[in-house]
C-alpha cells in the first residue's frame, strides 16, 4: 500500500531503554537496576501525590474534565497568565507537535541547534519541514542569527537549558536575540528543565509572562515530567499569546491527558516543597559527577539541568561504555545517536550515583586494557 | 501570525459535559450528578485494575516501557495475532490520527457514514482531507459502495457498531463489500463497541484475525474505553498488516501511553469476568431504556453498544430535553453537533437509570406545555 511520501523521511523515535527490557535482555534482577537514561526525578514521585491518585484510582473509568479548568487556573496563578494564555499536552512534547503543525507546511524550514532535543525535527520532519541546525552543537546564538538571516525560518526552537547537552542561554542573550527575529516567526522556548536552571542561576530563569509579553510570537513550554516527577503521566504545558493558543486548540485530540495525570499535576503544584528539595539534593550529587570527571582525566559539560553529559573524546567509545554499563544493570543515554561521543547520566539518588562510580571504575579500566 | 492555512477549516471537538463543569455551571452537588454522555463504563473500573494502580501509583515518575512489550503480547495472545500487529495509541482515536495522517495529504478522500465518530472527519480536516459521507445517518453500504465507485477515496471508515447511533453492520455484509475494495484503499473498522456487539449478536462479531488475514488493507481498532472501563486512561489499539504498523510506528510520539495506563490496561485484560458482567447487566438495564422510549411514544435506535439513541422526530427539540437535564444533574449528549435530533444515553446502572426515567418524565411534562 502507498502512503504519504513524507513518511519515507521519518524515522522511529528511540527512547531510553526501559527497566522491563534490561531484566528481559540482560537478565539482571529488577531491584538491581538504575535506570539514569531519561532524566526522571530520582526521588520518586512526592508522596502527597501518589496518595491522592491511590484515592482517585477508582476513577480512571471516567473521561478527565476536558476542559482542565483547575489545571488551567493553577498555572495561570503560578505564572500569573491567565488560563486563556494555557494550553495542556501530553507532554510538553505534544505542545511541539501542535505547534510545528500549526505554523508548518511541506518545506517550511525549522532552526534549533546542532545537538539539542530530538523531537523538534521528528515532528518537523511528519510535516515536511526542513530542518536547520547551528554547526556548534550546544546553543551558539551568533549561529542562530546567520542563519536565521540567511532562511527566515517559520519557526526557531530553543531549549533553555538544552537537552541532551546541559548547557543554558542567558535570559538578557535570548531576549537581544528575539528582538532582531520577525514577529510572523514563531519561537519555541523549551523550559522543560528550567526549574533546575533558574535554581542554579537566577541569569538563567526565563519567565513565561514576561517573555510572551515583550514577545507575543513566542510560546513557553514547561512539563510535569522532570522537577515535578511525573515523567510516567505524560503532563506538559504551553504559555503564549492567546491567539496561538486559540489555534493550537485546533488541533488538540480531545482527553489528551488521562484522568489521573490531570489529578496528579494539579497535586504536584501544591507540593513545591517537594520539588525544592529534590533540585538542591539534585546540585549536591551533581558536584560528584563534576569530581569524578576530573578524577578520571575526562571533560563534561556544565549542566543546569538534572543531568550531566560525559564527553570522552578519544579517550573511550560512548557506546562501549553505555553497552557496558548496561549489562551491569545501570541504564544511561549514549549520544552516539546524536553523533556526540558521549553519554548521559541522570544524576540520580546518592546511593546510586555511589554505584555508578563504582561500576563505572570496572567499566572503564576494563574498556582501557 | 500566519499559520497553517489547512486550520482554517478546523473546529475545536466539543466533548461531553464534564462533571466538574455542572457542578461549577449550575450548582448541582458533586454527588448527585448523573453522567450519561461519554459512554464511561458505570459500573466503574474493576477493583483488581483499580487495586493494582493503588500498589504502581509511586512509578509515575517514571517513563512507561515504550516497547509496550507486556500489553502487545497480551493483545497479540488475545486476538491470536503477533504483536508485531499491534499498536498502541492514546485511545483508539490516536491510531485514527495515525493513519489519516499515514495515508492522506491534501484533497485526500476520506468516505464514512454521515451520523458516526466525529474525529475521522476532525482528524481528516487537519490534514486538508475531504470527507465524502453517504446520505443516510446510519451505515448504508449500497451508498458506501456508490460514493466509493464514484469518488476512490485513500479510506474508507467503519464503525461497527456505530456511535453516536448504535446501529450495527453483520459481518458478512461488511466483507461482501470489502471484497470490491481496491487493495489500495486503507479501511478502518472500528470497533470501539465490539464487545457489546458480539455479546448481543454473534452475526456482528467482527474477528480481528480474520479481517486483516482476509483484507491486508484493513485495520481493526479495539479500545480499553468502553467495556474495559479505563475511558479516563486513553488506551486503545490498532490491529493490522505489518507493513501498515510499522508506517504507523513512524508517527507515534515516544510514551504516548502513561505509565499507569500500561499497567491499567494489562491488568483489565485478565479481568475478563468483570468485563462479561458489565456487558450483560448493560443489555438487561437497556431494555427499560426501550420500554421506557414506547411508553413515551418516541422511537430509538436498536442498539448495540452501552448507549442509547431517543429520537425526538418533531415531538420535542433534543437541545431543550438535554438542557434541561443538566440543570437537573444529569448529563447527556446532545445529538444536534451531529444535525439529529435526539438524544444519546449512556446505559447507566439501575439505580442512575430508575433516577433519568423519573427526571426525564418530569422534563418531558414540562416541555410538553
């Protein structure tokens, strides 16, 4: 059977690979396993949270309240926009799709940087979209510019702070950007850790009202899935001027979020405490990382993020390392297939960052010999 | 901003009232409101489903298994296919989406009946696809297969039994026309409410299996919405060819099932008494629904699923008996989005039914003056 030509330039998204298919594959016991690949909050989702959704489990047979008026009006007071400025996704990742489906057609042109999150050209490439990339792989803004100037693009995407690189743009470095782009051009600004950011460096913090407001062609997108631990439930949001998110309306399929994600975003607003807590052990394990980078003579990218990037030049193979790493039960992200030689790691609880010093001695010595 | 000029033809989905609106709109306690406007299943989700989400709920924080490996094998065992046919989307309306946008591009041709799910044509819009439907609500396959001859569409919609009517095809009828189908032709049959269907009358069975082994062109859509009691957790599937899956697998967005849901739905799958149970106290309370319509002297459709359609011809306006309803508490669906003029009933349980029948009577009465 023919299908739609666009399809032959699409490929299969590859997530992190899953606890159930290491125990499947590699035969190491489920309670032995650290997955660190996808950037989940280590510490679990807060226990607030999970008691009320053992409360309202009785309810999955109902539909949610499409209209996600609470959810709506708890991060229109959070962000202090108004509920009309909301839109909710599947993930800030189905913000994305709307988005490139709304401002694209077959050819529109798309910039992000070289190495940044993967789903931007996915969904662009569903629409025909021809992807531009910045020759540096982390955000380089001079880059973005040229060819901003070169193509006018119908959309840029930044993500603030990048994945799966970790680095973080300036607030004042993007909005001097953002001033030189046409206002028809739609922005993307990806905040998906922007919690861990605006911790470690106020510089950093983007504010959607603000943002939106000096620029209403720009949409913040923010999630549910890193700080606020619910990277299972599949929760994200998008901030812009209410006639994008009028349009992107159009195309949301309507009950895109479960009865219990919607339960339990609004549960995990209420419990900042939580999430506090979780970004300063996060910066506190992070060091660890930086230490045993420089003990073991290899660079890493300076993250405001809940990851760091290893980069191991010539030293070592990325996927060597991840390959052994997982048949030792400790899932990371290889970078290979960003065409980095690097890897990943979700810094995870200090007990299993402890092990994955250890192992990762083993794994390391034994890839030297 | 200009956007996407496909759009313009694009409406928002209006879905059923939730109950948390008629609570905030018209000041009826949580408690005392009726929802019979989305098909839920009212007999609520099976304990052992609800029990195992209580013992999972502290996993939301992570990513689900995007292989889906434990809930394909289940299908695949199920319906004695390979998972290598099977795909799992967020509702079977997502599988939908996945294969309008597979097949179609602009000035696609999309054929289905005039009365029937309302996101082909939704999802068919989006992609700048014109949608041919035959003149009768119900499915006519004499006009399926004229519009068919006479137009060529990329896909042909079945939805059997159909909603929002409730009627149903047989089996040898849908096959008998399948069979002038060109090889080429995508068909969807959805079967959204098959389990109803088959329960009632083993003539409207429509086998997975069989369908895809007779015609490697069509795709079965199943869900666990409906009979499975799991509407609020967006899991359906479609069964197919495996050249057709893996074009779909190209456009399904990374964990776009929940992690909770995954579970939800392996764990309904082995409560298949529950799921029998259900389905046969449904058609028990239907007959008080039929009874009831003759005793008014108002017609309905003979119906194959948990709903059923009161048609009001010219003896009342459906928008004022469902009006009048929700201030009352009790939510229905409106039929006039779809240019009928009736009302769809979910079959809810004893106790809900004996309280509509008592609350339309009252509304009748009062509409009569």
């Amino acid at each position: 059977m023919k299908f739609n030509k666009l399809l032959e330039n699409c490929k299969i998204y590859e997530a992190g690979k899953p606890i159930e298919l290491v125990v499947r594959e590699y035969g190491v016991k489920q309670e032995d396993i650290i997955k660190l690949a996808s950037n989940e909050n280590p510490y679990g989702t807060s226990t607030k949270v999970v008691k009320k959704i053992q409360e309202l489990a009785k309810n999955m047979f109902m539909y949610p309240d499409d209209s996600m008026y609470e959810l709506k009006e708890a991060l229109g007071e959070k962000f202090d926009v108004n509920s009309k400025n909301v839109i909710i996704g599947a993930g800030s990742d189905q913000i994305i799709e709307f988005l490139i489906k709304a401002k694209c057609s077959e050819n529109s042109k798309i910039l992000m940087a070289k190495t940044t999150f993967a789903m931007y050209e996915i969904y662009g490439r569903q629409e025909g979209c021809v992807a531009l990339k910045t020759e540096d792989g982390m955000h380089n803004l001079e880059q973005f510019e040229a060819l901003y100037k070169e193509h006018n693009p119908e959309m840029i995407f930044l993500c603030i702070p990048n994945n799966p690189l970790g680095e973080c743009l300036d607030k004042e470095e993007v909005y001097k950007f953002l001033e030189k782009v046409s206002s028809e051009t739609l922005i993307v600004v990806d905040g998906a850790y922007q919690e861990y950011a605006a911790y470690k460096d106020p510089k950093k913090r983007i504010d959607p009202k603000e943002l939106i407001t000096k620029f209403p062609n720009a949409v913040y997108l923010g999630t549910f899935s890193k700080a606020y631990a619910l990277g299972g439930m599949r929760v994200g949001y998008g901030i812009g001027d209410e006639a994008i998110i009028k349009t992107l309306y159009k195309l949301r399929p309507p009950f895109n979020i479960t009865t219990l994600s919607l339960a339990a975003a609004i549960e995990a607003l209420k419990d900042q405490e939580f999430v506090n807590e979780c970004i300063k052990l996060n910066f506190k394990e992070m060091k660890r990382y930086e230490e045993y980078a420089k003990k073991k003579g290899f660079s890493y990218i300076e993250s405001y993020t809940n990851f760091i990037t290893f980069k191991f030049e010539n030293k070592y193979i990325s996927s060597d390392v991840a390959q052994k790493l997982l048949e030792r039960g400790i899932i990371v992200r290889d970078l290979k297939s960003y065409s980095v030689n690097a890897i990943r790691i979700t810094i995870g609880r200090e007990d299993q960052n402890t092990k994955v010093f250890k192992v990762l001695d083993e794994v390391l010595d034994e890839l030297k010999k």
